[in-house]
C-alpha cells in the first residue's frame, strides 16, 4: 500500500510539474492551426479573386489599359499562339514573332480574318543569340506596343541527365529561355515607360516551384524567368508598367510530345487554347500565377511538400517519361 500511495505521490509530482509544458504546447498547436486556417482561406480568396471573379465582371479593356499592339514571341503555335488570338479577340492589334515565316504568314492571316485587326509578323530565330534583335528593334520602331508576351521557349526531346544533354541543346536553352526575355523586354520596355503603361506576360514554368531534377536547365531557365519578372514589376510598378510571372505546369502542346501521358488533354492537362482564357483574365491582378485555377491547386501543394518529396516525384515521373520516349525511339 505504501508502495502505492509513493507512486500516486511521484505521478501527482510528475504531473504538476509538466502542465506548464502541457500548455504551451497546446498554446503552440492552437497557434499552428490557426495559421494554417488562415492561410487556406487568404490561399482560397486569392484563388476566387483571380479565377472566379473576373469571369462574373465583364472583360478589362486591354486597348485602353495597356495599348494598341502586342508582341507575342514563339506564336506560330501553343501558348503564344492561343495568348495572340485571345489578345486579338479583345481587338489588340497582333505582331507575330517566330523563325518560320511560312507559318507567321499562315497565323497572322487567320488572326486578321478571323477578328478584324491589324497583324504584323517579324521573322527570327532566337536561337541566334544576339543577331536577331537589331532587325526586331527596328521593326518595332515607332509602333505604340502596350503588351509584351515572352513566350518562345524549347524543351529536351524528353527529360533527360544532365550530361545527356548536348552542347548545343544547353546553348539553345539559353539563349532562347532566358536571353530572348530579355533583349524583348529591353527592346520594349522604354517606350512603355515613355507612355506610363504596359504589360509585359513571361511565361515560365511550374518546375520553378522546386528544383525538379532530369529537367535541370529547363527548369533553371524557367526559374529565372520568373525571379526577372517579380523583381522588374517591383522596379517598374510605379512607373505604370504590369509584369506577370506565369508558372503553369503540363499543357498540351508539341512540347509536351515526349510521353503520351502528358500528350493528351485531360483535367489538369487542358489544351492551349482553354488554359490562355483563364491566363489573360489574371493580366493585372496577379505579378505571379500559374494562371489556371487546376494548376493552382498543385502549385500551392507544391509549394509546401518538402523538397525531397518534390524531387522523388520528379525523378520518378521524368524517368517514366524518358523510358517511354527511348523506347518509341528504338522502333
């Protein structure tokens, strides 16, 4: 009994001197929720602000926000393509920029036919580095450019390792993911200044989330593209000038024809054509968004898995993609 009434004596210590313990880490967990609460339901409003709300007002008169032209680079398909006849839809007057003039010709074209408006296209090859971007300064002389859409950007043939990679294929990377944004962008930029309004739109990736290996200087490239794009809207908000960080993960078009998983429009796979109507109705209220509320979703969640988790998925899904890419290419 004596034994008994010792431990009672000793729990009763033990207890009283760990509730202090005890609340605060109740205190620390409440806090913790509290949080969380907090920040699913400002992630939530933000997500209803930017991909809900505009689709209820009417549509922003990009001509007198922005301005008459826009210059979409990589435009003779995809993104850049889509995001030109969406801007023409919204009656902005189109210059098309590419390396195939065959196809610039055929898609600037249809865009003046098929929504009333003044096309214009510029021929170039950025892969070049710095010998296109004299004769595109000189063609876009004298032309009041509102919106700027760096589009063009290359992908591997399929993901792959790092020293897989040719010479050349890391040169292209370069200098048409990071150099061609830019030179665009000094190019244009001035004149917006000039008139105190503009909008400039890069395109960048979701692999800019976290660092996604087998895809290394695709997603450095893209990564940097939307470091330059936050940091030039802190620069330039004041003078009038929108910069937009786009980070949208797998879309449907010939970049993503290495794997037939990711070749095939599905719910968070959606065409370049669905995905460019949610983008465009964000154009001024959002520095940095995947512009698609589906791709919101997995950006968020993306955000807060440790890396470790994001890179094992990663090497995961981009091994499954190059197997299947090898092996189609063996046939």
């Amino acid at each position: 009994m004596a034994a008994v009434d010792r431990f009672y004596l000793l729990y009763r210590e033990i207890s009283r001197s760990c509730n202090s313990y005890i609340e605060a880490l109740a205190i620390v967990g409440a806090w913790y929720t509290v949080r969380k609460c907090v920040s699913l339901a400002f992630d939530t409003y933000s997500m209803l602000r930017l991909h809900l709300i505009p689709k209820l007002g009417g549509e922003v008169d990009l001509v007198k926000q922005y301005g008459k032209w826009a210059v979409v680079t990589g435009s003779t398909s995809g993104i850049g393509k889509a995001y030109a006849e969406e801007l023409a839809k919204r009656r902005v007057n189109i210059i098309l920029i590419s390396r195939n003039k065959e196809k610039l010709e055929a898609v600037s074209r249809s865009i003046s036919e098929t929504y009333k408006v003044e096309t214009d296209f510029i021929v170039a090859d950025f892969s070049k580095g710095r010998e296109p971007y004299a004769a595109i300064k000189k063609a876009l002389k004298d032309r009041e450019i509102g919106i700027l859409v760096n589009n063009v950007g290359m992908f591997y043939p399929y993901p792959d390792y790092f020293t897989n990679v040719s010479e050349d294929v890391l040169w292209d990377m370069i200098n048409i993911n990071i150099a061609s944004a830019n030179m665009m962008t000094h190019i244009v930029l001035p004149g917006m200044v000039e008139k105190k309004k503009g909008a400039i739109v890069n395109v960048s990736s979701a692999s800019c989330c976290q660092p996604t290996p087998m895809l290394t200087i695709y997603g450095a490239s893209k990564t940097y593209l939307d470091y330059f794009s936050r940091a030039l809207h802190y620069e330039y908000a004041s003078k009038g000038i929108f910069v937009q960080s786009l980070t949208p993960f797998i879309i449907v078009t010939k970049m993503a024809e290495c794997g037939s998983s990711v070749s095939r429009r599905s719910f968070f796979f959606p065409s370049a054509e669905e995905y460019v109507r949610h983008a465009i109705s964000t154009l001024g209220l959002s520095t940095r968004t995947t512009g698609y509320w589906k791709h919101a979703i997995k950006f968020t969640l993306g955000e807060h898995l440790p890396e470790w988790i994001w890179a094992w998925f990663a090497m995961y899904f981009c091994r499954t993609v190059r197997k299947e890419a090898l092996t189609r290419k063996m046939k």
